[in-house]
C-alpha cells in the first residue's frame, strides 16, 4: 500500500451517520469535568501559588524574601524539582499507554477504562488535601500532581479515541474544538469560583497550614466527579475489534510492536505525524505547566494576578479553540497546527527577548500565545482522527500518548537543566520553545493523506 494510500479509518465509516448533539455534548463536557485539574492545580493556583511557593522553602531562607539571592535560587530550586517530577510522570505513561490503548480495542471497553482512569483522577485530587504547608510534604504533592499527570494522559487515550463515536469527516473538527474550547471555558469557571474564594478570604474559613489550597483540591475533585459522569450514560461503547489478537498485559507489548510496524507499512501519514507531534505537544504542555511559574517568579505576578492573568488566557485560548475548529474542516488539520506552532515561537521569543520591559510583556505577549495554544491541541486531536485506521482508535490514541510521553522528557529535564544552571526562571522559556520549535520542523515533514472514497 502506497504512503499515501491509507486505510479506511473510523471517521469514514461514519461518513453518513446522525450524531444526536447530546451525545456531542456529553462528550465534550469530560474535557469540561477535567480541566480545572489543569488550570487550577497544575497551572494557575496550587503548583504556582503553593507548591512551588514560600511555604515549601526552608523557613530561615523564606525570612529573607523576594528579591534575596538565596531566597529566589530556593523558589528556582522548587520549580526545577517539580519539572523532574513530571519527567518521571513521563517515563510512566511512556509503559502504560499503548498497552491500555491496544487491549481496549480488542476488547470493546474503553468507556471501562476511562471509567477507571477518571476515578482515579478524583481521588488523587482529594489526595492533595493532606499536602500540608511544609518543606516536608514538598514530594509527596508532586508526586501526586505526577500521578494525575500519568493517570490524565491514560485517560485521554479512551476520551480522545471516543472522538470517533461523536463525529463524521465533516464535522471532527468542530467537535475537537468543542471539546477544548469547553475544556478552556470550564478552567475560566472553576478559576473564577477560586478567585471568588480568595477574594472573601473564603468566607471566614481558617487558610493556615496551606487549608485554602487544599479545600481548592477538594473542589476539583468534586467538579470532576459532577461534569464527567454524562459521557458514560450519553456515548455508546465501541465494539471490541475481533479480529485483532487478544493477549496478556506483557503480551501485548510486542503486540504494539508489531502494530506500529504496521502503521509504518500502511499508513505511513499516521506514523510520521505520531513522531512529529509527540515533540511539539510536549512543548505545549510546557506552556500552560510552567507558564504560571515564570509570571510569578520572573514577572513577580502576585497570586491575585497569576489568577487574573489565567482567566484571560484559558479565554483566549478556548475562543481560539472553538473558531479553530471551523477553520479546520475548512483549510485542513496540519495548516492549522503549523500556523499555531509558529505564533506560539514568535510570541515565546518576545517574552524572553522583552521580559526587562516588566510584566506588560507578559500581558501582551503571554495572552498572544495562548490564542495559538488551544487550536494546535485540538487540530492535532483531528489531524490524527482523520488518519486513524478503523478499529484501532484506542490503540492509535494510546500511541499519541505514548510518543508525546517519549518525548516528554525533553521539556521538564531541560526545564530543569536550565533553571539549574541560570539560576533564573525566566530562561526556562527558552526549554519550551526549543521543544515546540523542534516538533514544528518535523511536523513540515509530514504531509497529509489523500482519501480515497469509501463505501460501505
């Protein structure tokens, strides 16, 4: 089979059918459920504002405060660490992912799968509530932000797959992006409601010993628990591919092996674009995992600001995404990527370039970013339904996560290489952009594949 004659995949064999938009919706509302784990744990609240804050710095160096070179090298210090955190998170997903993805196709159960892999979600959200406001308990809350890192991504293998079930080869691109764009419009509600807390010092309730921040983790959780459960009654199962081999766990390792040998036989587009994206969504991950921490240590954002300054950016980014998802099914899934991926550089360059310029450049530049962030995520999510071969979604999916978390240790490790030697935040930037940069140039290589008319 010729590069550029693909198989038919799971969107064709939908071409004709009628997605009820309750369904539509049901699904788009787990990236909804989800998203404040994101937005409020990881990015703008409880890893800027806390975990990687004075209150997990050794209390003689906190005394000394902002602006003391002992005291910011301990903040650097903690945003490194936390970037090696992720790079273990990493390696996690890199074993796990491809594995659960193939034995879900096999077996026709990935609702099961994201059943599970959401539960668990919730409980290490509730987990958060005993990191407590001390040096000590540093570890124990990155390693819990790790694990729903790990646990997020296995998730997204079966949600991502499931786009197949809720869309047609006219309409995968809107969907894509209305489930970002509500993903993006969830982070802007929960953050809100947490801004609100902060504003009426949370109502009287006592905030000692990091309290505030972890009644915020036990709000996630709950609004996890809350928006996600419509997928599960709204979106029907996939059947199990029959034809393919089922096997044991460690089997099913040199399965995908063979698998993905297969993939570069005879569909070749989906290979490449599993190589090239696997970079440049690592970088973007970075943007939103870090991007916080540079407004708060190299801009000196205040916790009040770093939330402002996150409610215009998951705007930005969500109304970027739901437009995106038109212009994709217009001008094509790879367009839309490569346009995003440069904006993304440009804007990147002018924060680190300007940053002297003080924490306008952050404004301007930083809420420039993120329109190009949400549709290089959802357009990617498309580009790769589009290019799926029918029957092995979870499989293809659970690549997708796996490449990207082979290459993720790229952006968390250079994070913290180079925070480790600069000694400042800010060059941090300079990671991201490398890692988005080279996923750009080899997302140029990729071309998309011609469809040949599919009757069924």
């Amino acid at each position: 089979m010729s590069e550029n004659a693909a198989p038919t995949t799971g969107l064709e064999l939908q071409a004709d059918a009628e997605i009820p938009r309750r369904r539509v919706m049901a699904w788009a509302l787990w990236d909804w459920g989800t998203q404040p784990l994101n937005t409020v744990l990881i990015t703008f609240v409880f890893a800027a504002s806390y975990l990687t804050g004075s209150s997990f710095v050794d209390p003689a160096v906190a005394q000394l405060g902002p602006g003391n070179e002992a005291y910011d090298h301990a903040l650097a210090q903690l945003a490194s660490n936390y970037g090696y955190a992720g790079f273990i998170a990493g390696i996690a997903v890199l074993l796990l992912a491809p594995v659960i993805g193939q034995r879900a196709d096999v077996t026709g159960r990935r609702k099961r799968w994201l059943a599970g892999t959401t539960l668990a979600l919730v409980l290490l959200q509730f987990g958060l509530f005993f990191v407590y406001a001390d040096p000590r308990y540093f570890w124990l809350g990155a390693i819990l932000i790790g694990l729903m890192q790990v646990v997020q991504d296995i998730a997204g293998v079966n949600y991502n797959a499931m786009l197949v079930s809720v869309s047609t080869p006219r309409t995968v691109g809107k969907v894509s992006g209305l489930g970002w764009g509500m993903g993006y419009v969830g982070g802007i509600v929960a953050l809100a409601v947490v801004i609100v807390a902060n504003l009426f010092d949370f109502w009287g309730m006592p905030t000692d010993n990091g309290l505030g921040y972890r009644v915020i983790a036990v709000f996630c959780a709950v609004w996890t628990v809350a928006f996600t459960l419509p997928l599960f009654f709204q979106v029907p199962e996939a059947p199990a591919a029959g034809r393919r081999e089922q096997a044991g766990f460690f089997r099913s390792y040199a399965i995908v092996g063979r698998d993905i040998a297969g993939l570069w036989r005879e569909a070749r587009p989906t290979f490449w674009f599993l190589v090239a994206s696997a970079i440049y969504r690592d970088g973007l991950t970075g943007v939103f995992t870090y991007g916080a921490i540079i407004a708060a240590q190299s801009f000196a954002f205040p916790e009040t600001t770093v939330q402002a300054f996150g409610l215009a950016a998951l705007f930005v980014a969500g109304a970027a995404a739901f437009a995106a998802g038109f212009l994709d099914d217009r001008f094509g899934s790879r367009a839309v990527v490569l346009v995003s991926l440069s904006g993304l550089v440009v804007a990147g360059v002018a924060i680190v370039a300007l940053h002297s310029l003080g924490p306008v450049v952050f404004w301007a530049a930083g809420l420039f970013l993120c329109l190009f962030v949400g549709p290089a995520q959802a357009s990617s999510r498309s580009f790769l339904a589009r290019v799926t071969p029918a029957g092995r979604e979870s499989e293809v999916f659970g690549l997708y996560a796996t490449t990207g978390r082979a290459a993720s240790f790229m952006t968390p490790l250079l994070w913290g290489l180079v925070l480790d030697i600069t000694g400042a935040t800010i060059w941090g930037t300079l990671a991201v952009l490398f890692v988005v940069l080279v996923g750009l140039a080899l997302l140029l290589l990729v071309r998309e594949p011609s469809r040949r008319p599919v009757h069924v």
